[in-house]
C-alpha cells in the first residue's frame, strides 16, 4: 500500500507542475461533487459546442502550421522590410493580426522562434526580449477581436448568443487602440535606439520568401477544414458534422496534427463546467457570488484573470452573471497584467529563456512593465465605454 502511494505522489506532483490550472479545477470539481452528488442533471453541464469547436479549431491550426503556412508569411512579411525598426513592427504586427484568426496561443508558438532566429540574422539579437514582450502583448490583444482569438471568447461567444457583428463591434474599439498603442511603442523604441540599422544586411537574402517550404498538399485540405470551422463558428454547419470531418481528415492528411492539440485545456473546459453547474445548484452559495460579481463584472474578472488567467476566469463567472459584454471585455484585457494572465504569454517566456537563459529577470520585468502600462490605458477605455 505504501508502495503504490510513494508512486502515486510523484507523478501527482508532475501533474501539478505540468498543469497547475487543470489540478486545481480538478481538486474544485471533486469537491463539488461532494456536496452535489452525480445525477441526472450533470449531463447539462458541459457545453459540448465549445469543446467541439476548440477541438476542430486547434487541430486545423496545427496543422496549418505544420504545413509552414505562417513561417511562410512572415517571410514573406520581413522581406520586404529594409530597417531594424521596420523587422521589429513587422514580427510585432504578425501576431496581432494572426491571433485574430489562428488564437493567440498558436500565433506565439508559430512566429516567437521565428522571430529569435531573425533578429540574430539581422544583428539585432540585443532587441529580442522588448520584441517578443511586444509580440506576446499583440497576440493577445489581437486574438480579443474576434469569437475564434481565443479559447474565452469562444466560449462566452456561444454561451452570449451574440451575433459576430455585435461581438466584433463591441471589441473594435480597443482593438483598435490597441493596434495605436503596439506602434507607437515600437517607433519610439526605434527612436530611442536611432532607428535600429542593420548590421548583417546580407541577412535579408535568407528572409525571402520561400514557397517551397510550404507543403501545398496539405494548404488546400486545411485551409477547407478551417473555412468548415468558421461556417460552424456562425452556426451554419453543425459542430457535431464538424468534429468527426475533422479528426477524419487529419487522419488522412497529417495525424501529427492530433498529438499537438491541447488536450488538457479541453479537459480543464469539462472540470470547470462539472464545478460552475455544481456551485449553481448550491442555492446560498450560488446568489453569494452572484451578488458578489454582479455590476461588477469588468473589474472581477480583470482581477480574477491576474491569479488564475483569463480562461478559467471566464468559466468560473460566467456561471453568475449574464452582463456578456462586460465579462467578454474585462477577461480579454485581462489577459494582460501578469504573466499566468494569459497562458498563451507563457509560451513566449518559455521560448526566450530556452534561447536566452540570462533574459528571464530582465523579460519578466519588461514584460510586467508593459503589461500594466497597455492594461491600465485600456482599462480607462473600457470605463469610458461603459
């Protein structure tokens, strides 16, 4: 018996470290269960529609992404680039507009190496934690402009019942700024560093565009599927004709695409949904945070997202208000702030001390600098709108 335990803690423990957020839902949802024993009524928890489209989302851009399609663009992007300065808006700007359509996440994990490798071609590896930091902050305030950027929205876009009209018009606005606020950061940052000249110019041969690299048999089947998944996102096609299509063909076309979805982040999805329906049927608890939330739906979840990220956060107050609007925007710009805010900013941090082990005190200063400075002016925007 104490054999089996002393085995169990150890990957107990691995599990934690792997997933810290996934662990404690779990722990949240065991609980609950507890005090709510499994019945019938669990089986209305889960938002089936959700995880069917983050599923079919994530397969379709791993794919696309094995199949070169973004390392493609942004060769093609920094090509045509000619000053120090013009590299850094060009790799930052990437992943703003990227993430508005392939989620954050994938945006950094396609274009952070890319960007490390280019910046050490140009002579510029002396910028590369103030362009990733800004790369990271453009990824998530880029993926907050549409239903499909990010895991939060897609979900809040389906629990709201929000046409994408009215979604994309109420996140414009600090879309918009947003975008103001990367470029001005960038162009002072070249100012102040006398415009960047590059120092390797011969590096700009290596960065043209390179088709060959892209797998064309595979473009066409994947850009197909990912056009699939958006006529599911407006609710043309069924998601329940959509998920089987998909893991069909990525069977057929790339199955490595399957290894690369997140799976646990589906899984951290069902346990919160088995804790919120749980805590819903718990009468007194249930109107506590109810009470506690309501008409203060910016500011909780801002806050909330700062200790357990913006996805979680979304799950867990959705399930205690019903002020969409303020919930969609205070999760989004709550991605910003600290680093676990977001968990897409994760990956670029893992990536630049993996390169750069010396960086990690000197990213995550900049990184919480800039994060609070864009957080702050985009809070004030959302009190003026609200």
């Amino acid at each position: 018996m104490s054999q089996s335990v002393t085995a169990i803690v150890p990957r107990a423990r691995q599990i934690v470290r792997r997933d810290p957020v996934l662990a404690i839902a779990a722990v949240l949802a065991v609980a609950s269960c507890a005090l709510v024993p499994p019945d019938a009524g669990y089986a209305g928890y889960v938002d089936f529609r959700t995880l069917g489209l983050l599923f079919s989302l994530m397969t379709v851009m791993a794919g696309l992404t094995r199949a070169g399609v973004f390392t493609a663009a942004g060769r093609a992007l920094l090509a045509r680039t000619h000053s120090g300065t013009g590299a850094i808006m060009a790799l930052v700007l990437l992943p703003f507009v990227a993430s508005m359509l392939v989620t954050n996440d994938v945006s950094l994990i396609a274009f952070v190496p890319f960007a490390l490798l280019v910046l050490r071609m140009l002579g510029l590896g002396g910028t590369s934690v103030f362009t990733v930091v800004m790369m990271t902050i453009a990824a998530n305030l880029g993926s907050m402009l549409t239903p499909i950027g990010n895991p939060q929205n897609l979900y809040l876009f389906s629990a709201s019942g929000m046409g994408v009209g009215e979604f994309l018009l109420l996140m414009l606005p600090y879309a918009a700024v947003s975008g103001g606020l990367l470029v001005a950061s960038v162009l002072l940052y070249g100012a102040r560093h006398r415009g960047l000249p590059l120092s390797d110019a011969a590096g700009e041969k290596d960065l043209a565009p390179q088709e060959a690299r892209i797998r064309r048999r595979a473009l066409a089947p994947w850009a197909a599927l990912f056009a699939l998944s958006l006529l599911a996102v407006v609710r043309v096609v069924p998601v329940a004709l959509l998920v089987p299509v998909v893991a069909i063909a990525a069977l057929i076309i790339d199955r490595g695409a399957l290894a690369e979805v997140d799976f646990g982040l589906l899984l951290t999805f069902v346990v919160f949904f088995v804790f919120v329906g749980n805590v819903g049927r718990m009468g007194a608890v249930n109107d506590l945070l109810a009470s506690l939330v309501g008409g203060n739906e910016l500011a909780v979840s801002v806050a909330a997202s700062q200790v357990v990220s913006n996805v979680p956060a979304a799950l867990l107050l959705s399930g205690f208000t019903s002020a969409w609007p303020a919930l969609i925007v205070g999760t989004n710009l709550g991605g910003l702030g600290t680093l676990i805010a977001s968990m897409a900013s994760l990956i670029s941090y893992k990536q630049v001390v993996e390169s750069e082990p010396d960086a990690a005190g000197r990213y995550l200063v900049r990184f919480t600098i800039a994060n609070v400075a864009f957080l702050a002016a985009l809070a004030l925007l959302a009190l003026l709108l609200f």
